[in-house]
C-alpha cells in the first residue's frame, strides 16, 4: 500500500468531506479517497477529531451525524446566512411538530398512540409530509387487530437537527418545568436539539392549536 504523510492525510480527509454532496463515514472514506493507502482506522479517527478541533472556533465546523461527518455552519450564525436566499425556510406547525416528537421519542409507535396521547388525531397530510421529507418510515406492523403501521425516525431525521444518534435528544430532565407531556416533546425546529432544548414554546390547549396550523396540515379533530 502507498503511503500518505499526516499533513496530506488531513488535506485529503477535509477535502473530501468538503466536496461530498452527502456526509460521509469513516468507512466509506477508507473505500473512495483512502483506498489503496496505508491508513488504520485509528489513524483516519485521529485526524477527523484533529479537524473539528482545528474548526471548532470558526464559522464553519466539522460535524458527526447520523450519516457521517459533514461541514456545517454555526447554528447561531443562521440569521445573517439565511439572507443569502430567497426562499423561506419550510415552517412546521405545532400539531406537526408535537407528531414528530412523540415519534422520535416513543418509537416505534402506531399513529392510534400518537393520537392517544395528544388527545387529537391526526391528519394524514401530516403523516404524508413528514415521510415525504425522510423524517419518517414504517418499520413494521403491531401484532394486533388491523396490524398498524409502526412508525420510526430515519438518519435523515438526524441529520437535518445535526444529532449522531436518537440519545443526543433532550432528556426527560430538560423538560421538568413543563407539565404537559405533548408540549414538552415539541423541541424540533431547524437548529441543534441543544439550541433547541432552550426554545420550548409556552404550552397551548389543544383548542387553540387548531388554529395555529399551517395551510398545509388538515384541521385535526378532537376526538
């Protein structure tokens, strides 16, 4: 195998993660970029926590997700970078977001549960939308009278609040001031579940939430 100095090992790792369309894994950096050069696995971990270090200060950091190792800007520079375009970012409604919640947190679960808990049903645009974004997919079937769909978190779902793995969500500790279970899930928005653990909306009743949803959610029901 040839071989590569630490420096040019460096090069080639951030180089590589820069220019990926999508993130990438220790392992697929040793088939694509690494193949053929004489690198452990040990050395390829060293030299990625190496480069977050080496970002940690700047606007522009290295990343684990779910799917792999990205760049990324800082959360709290959002504001500014959002003018670069002109398109709004997707907002979520409450019902969506407290159906998200309850998913990523109760696991698998049946969409009769999730309505069981937060005491509305749900619509099945909700439902559509958060599987069209990959937030979302059926992982099997409950063994009981009718066999509903079991639904799960995706690494997409990770990815896009840039968390490696479902235990980086707030604990049951960052939600011991609020009273009400469905609310107290509603944490995601568009930044890190951290960031997001300090932005919990004051709770509503589920009257008033039917009047908060976007166009593209059905009016839910109260059962």
């Amino acid at each position: 195998m040839a071989k590569i100095s630490r420096v040019q090992l460096k090069q080639l790792v951030e180089a590589a993660i820069f220019v990926a369309d999508t993130p990438l894994t220790s392992e697929q950096l040793q088939l694509t970029v690494l193949e053929g050069l004489a690198v452990s696995k040990t050395m390829l971990t060293e030299v990625l926590k190496e480069l977050q270090i080496d970002y940690q200060a700047r606007g522009i950091q290295l990343q684990e997700v779910a799917s792999g190792y990205r760049f990324q800007s800082v959360d709290s520079l959002s504001p500014w970078l959002s003018k670069l375009w002109q398109e709004q970012a997707p907002r979520y409604s409450r019902a969506m977001l407290e159906t998200l919640s309850l998913i990523a947190y109760r696991q698998p679960i049946t969409r009769g549960e999730i309505e069981d808990v937060r005491g509305v049903s749900v619509s099945s645009q909700i439902m559509k939308t958060l599987s069209e974004r990959g937030f979302i997919k059926v992982v099997g079937h409950k063994e009981v009278p009718g066999r509903p769909s079991l639904y799960a978190t995706t690494k997409g779902f990770l990815d896009y609040f840039s968390l490696k793995s479902l235990s980086e969500l707030p604990s049951a500790d960052d939600f011991a001031s609020v009273q009400d279970v469905p609310n107290a899930l509603n944490i995601f928005s568009p930044m890190s579940a951290e960031s997001a653990a300090e932005n919990i909306p004051p709770v509503q009743s589920a009257e008033s939430e039917t009047t908060s949803l976007t166009q593209a959610d059905e009016p839910e029901q109260l059962h």
